[in-house]
C-alpha cells in the first residue's frame, strides 16, 4: 500500500450536517483574467484560494499584474502593456483554466511567454486552441514534441472569424472569449466559428456572464457561433458563489447514508454547472429543496430518500461525474451516465479512473467510448474483506470519490488526498467535520 494513505472515515449514521462551501474556482480564475485585463483596478470577495487559483494569481503577476490577496478581498490592477524580448515563465501546473487561458492572454502581447507545466498535463488536450490562436498570428512553439514547454508569443492579428474546435474543452473557448475585446483588428466584432460539438456549455455561459458585467458586449449570434464587440473590460468588485460543484461530495454523502445536509448561501440565479445537483439528485429519489434566504442566495437542503439509479446525458456537466458515479455505486438499480468522453482529456482519463477503481472494489462496470453503465446491485460493500487502496490519479474529482465511497465502505484508504488542494485546501477538514458534527 502507498506510503501514508488517508483512511477515508466511514458514516456511523446517516449524515446530518450544515457544510459551508468556499468559493467557486471557475469564477475566480475568470475574474481574475478580466481584472487582469481591465481598464482600472478590480476587488474579488470571497475568491478561492487553492492551487489552481494561486497558479493564475502568479501566472497574472508574471505578465505585470499586480494582485493582493487578502483574507477577504483581493486586490487586482491591470497588467501595462507587454514588450520585450526577455521571455516570461509561467508554471500552469496541472490548472486547465491557467493552461488554457494563459496562452490566450499571450496572444495579446508580443513579449515571449514560456509556460511549463505538471508531467500530467501533457496529457491533457491542447491542439484545438493552439491551432486557433496560430490562424491569428500567434506563435507557439515546443521544444519537445507537442507538449510542454511551450513558448507562445504575440501579438494576435483578427482578420475575420476565428473557426475554433473547443469539442476537446470548453476551456479553449473561454480563454479566447476573455480576450477578445482586446486583440488586434480592423473590425468592430471578434467573431467566433466552432467546429464539432462543445461540451460543457455552462461554463462557456459563465464566461459570457462575467464579461457583461464588465461592460461587455459578448453573446451568441447562432448555434455555433459567437461575437464579441472590441473595446474596453471594466474594473469591478465581483463576488464570488460557492463553487457548487465542489457541493458535490457533501451532498453526496447525505444520499448514501441516507442523510440530511443543508448548504447555505446557494445562488438562487447562477452559470455554475453545479446547480444541476438538483435535479440529478431529485432524479434519484432525495428531497431538494432551495430555500431563498433573501433575493440572491438560499440555502439548500437535502434530504435522502431510496437512492434510485440515473440515466442521463452528463456532457455539458462533465465535472459532476466522478461523485455521480459514487452515488450509483450505492444506488438500488444500475445507472447509465452518456456523453462524457471528453473527460479522457481531463486532469486524468475520469472514464478509465471510475471504471478502475469500482471494478476493484467489485460494482459491475461497463466503460465505452463515451459512456459509463454502473451496477452496485451485487453486494459488493458485504463482499468487501481487505482494505482497498483507491488512487487519485493526481486529480482532485478522484480523491472525493474515494471519501464517498469510504463513508459506507470499510477500510477504504486514498493514497494521494492531498491532490485536492488543486480546488478544495480545507476538504479533509471539513469532510471530518461533517462526521463528527452529525446529530
């Protein structure tokens, strides 16, 4: 067994707890991009301090942007223009959003950015952006093969529409969305053409919202395309939502031990993928409720009902996946979760992971292309005689899917837990808090 794995703790009884969620990584590396970006200074209350968000905080004070990150409020003025010939060096880590977004905000200078990044990154889908940002005039080279290090180098000139293929990640859309006010043209509009099918529209959505609310003018013109009006982004002082997908486990834990948790301050208007939990988790059998706690956030409550199995399309909410799939581990009749093949390209292969680690611990898993069909029927949890080492595979999803299947599962052990720092620093913590604090 791996050196010093976490014992995932195992529910005595069924979860009764309030769990406060910290803030949404998605869109405090969005607002830090357009604060970055903007006219004048910004503030961000209640952003999320995490990997992830510490990589982009860095990533912005490399290319000039001065942030201050405070204990409630961070302070961000905008980066002065870029140039030079001394290349700036980023590390993306394995953060998609820095992946992704960092070499988009390159595009806007013509100083050479030199990014390198976690060894697993490589593995994750890059090709879509790089080859929209070169048919705008934008360098990038490897130095090794087609992974990093890379170095990407400006300026971006728009001649006419962008075709992009974002069918990888949504992310490769985001990142051209948020500079696109800004790149060079003789056009008033930066117009954007996808090519194949693009997965997680909410966080697209997301992105638009964000930029509105700086001024800008940023939308869909059809079912494939986009335009964004050039001109300024604003300064602002955003606040940030729970990140909602990160709920995710909590939630799940009152429906596999037939439980009840609340979770306050839940937007009762949101971009967040996570608000699907709703009606994913009303499909399979709990009680949820958002109850308004004034006219901008609510507290959610759930209560647990026979845990039914889910069939559903999950490709514009990939993320929620690897908790879905604990669920239906415990679920009383087999599930079927479809479109999800592009989370092959996430922090690690989610579709193998799952199957992996549930084959291992006896649920009957069938893993196609893009699909997952998950029976938990058989008993396996009775079936269980030895102590189990699930992996984490250096993605956070996977770690909090070992802690929901520990909360039923004997002697279920994690052996990296710590890889959820990347969103959730305090996850442990609060994990074991929700246990002990059962009523």
């Amino acid at each position: 067994m791996t050196p010093n794995p976490w014992l995932a703790p195992q529910a005595t009884k069924p979860v009764d707890s309030d769990v406060t969620i910290p803030g949404s990584k998605s869109l405090t590396n969005r607002e830090l991009v357009l604060s970055a970006l903007a006219t004048s200074s910004s503030t961000i209350c209640g952003a999320l301090s995490a990997r992830d968000t510490r990589l982009m905080v860095e990533a912005l004070r490399s290319l000039g942007a001065q942030v201050e990150t405070g204990a409630d409020n961070w302070a961000i003025a905008p980066i002065p223009s870029v140039s030079g010939s001394t290349p700036i060096s980023i590390d993306c880590g394995l953060a998609g959003t820095v992946m992704r977004f960092v070499p988009a905000l390159a595009a806007h200078c013509t100083r050479p950015v030199r990014l390198t990044a976690d060894s697993q990154a490589n593995a994750r889908p890059m090709a879509g952006l790089f080859k929209a940002l070169r048919s705008i005039g934008v360098s990038v080279t490897h130095e090794s093969d087609e992974t990093f290090p890379l170095t990407v180098q400006g300026p971006a000139r728009v001649r006419g529409p962008i075709s992009l293929d974002s069918s990888a990640s949504s992310q490769y859309l985001s990142a051209l969305l948020l500079v696109a006010p800004l790149l060079e043209s003789d056009r008033e509009f930066i117009e954007i053409e996808l090519e194949g099918t693009l997965p997680s529209r909410p966080h697209v959505e997301m992105t638009l919202a964000a930029m509105r609310l700086r001024g800008v003018d940023a939308d869909w013109t059809g079912e494939r395309t986009l335009r964004v009006k050039r001109g300024d982004i604003s300064g602002r002082d955003a606040v940030i939502e729970p990140d909602l997908s990160n709920a995710g486990p909590f939630l799940a834990a009152a429906a596999v031990t037939g439980g009840h948790v609340r979770i306050p301050y839940w937007p009762l208007q949101t971009t967040q993928a996570g608000n699907e939990w709703l009606p994913i988790l009303r499909q399979m059998g709990a009680d949820v409720n958002l109850v308004p706690q004034g006219t901008v956030y609510g507290t959610l409550c759930l209560r647990a009902g026979e845990l039914q199995g889910f069939t559903g399309d999950m490709s514009q909410v990939g993320e929620l996946v690897p908790t879905l799939a604990a669920i239906c581990a415990f679920a009383t009749a087999p599930s079927t979760i479809t479109g999800i093949g592009h989370l092959r390209g996430h922090e690690t292969d989610r579709l193998k992971a799952i199957a992996t680690d549930l084959t291992k611990l006896g649920v009957l898993v069938e893993e196609g292309a893009d699909y997952l069909r998950i029976d938990g029927t058989n008993g396996w949890v009775e079936n269980l005689r030895e102590p189990t080492l699930l992996h984490s595979y250096a993605d956070h999803r996977m770690a909090t899917f070992g802690a929901i299947i520990g909360l039923r599962a004997p002697q279920i052990y994690v052996d990296d837990v710590e890889t959820v720092a990347k969103t959730m620093p305090d996850f442990v913590n609060l994990w074991t808090k929700m246990l002990e604090l059962n009523v």
